[in-house]
C-alpha cells in the first residue's frame, strides 16, 4: 500500500465551525486511513530573507490515507464532506517510501 498525504485547502475555517460528517467520513475510511491528521490555522510564511508574514496559502488541514494507487486514493476523497464547501478542495499528494 501507498501512503497519501491529503491536504485541505479552501477559505479560512473560523473557531465555531462544524465538522459534520468527518466522523462518519473517518469511519468509512477504515484502515485506509492512517492518521486522521490535525486542523491548521494561524499560518506563517518565512522568506529567504528572514522576513516573515501571515501570506501562507490556505491550508486548513491534513490527513494521511493508505491505497494501492492514486486512483483508489482519489475515489476514498470523492465522498469527503470537507469538499461540500464552497471554494474548498482537497491536494493528494503521495508520500514515498524512506
């Protein structure tokens, strides 16, 4: 099995949103899903310079998943209830084996 890394990527979640679904999505993942993975929020973009801003992209979270293929990995996402938000996506990307 591979291992995937998915990214949620849409506007800003506030503080009082609701994660409706996500425990039944969990759930149906079963054993493909490896580390249901953590929000993000409060980004921080650094520059080669030193600098710094609050201009990172839009990522409001992650999951790992494991399945044979890209394809299998794009079909478990295909039911997430995060993609029912307007603006929202969700980036696959696979992790390679060390």
């Amino acid at each position: 099995m591979k291992r995937f890394m998915l990214l949620y990527k849409g506007p800003a979640t506030t503080p009082d949103a609701t994660h409706e679904g996500w425990p039944e999505w969990f759930a149906s993942a079963g054993e493909s899903l490896v580390d249901r993975g953590s929000p993000m929020n409060n980004g921080l973009t650094v520059h080669g310079d030193g600098t710094s801003d609050a201009s990172a992209t839009g990522l409001n979270g992650y999951s790992i998943i494991q399945a044979e293929n890209t394809d299998e990995a794009r079909d478990l996402v295909a039911s997430h209830p995060y993609l029912s938000g307007s603006g929202c996506t969700v980036e696959i990307f696979e992790i390679p084996n060390k």
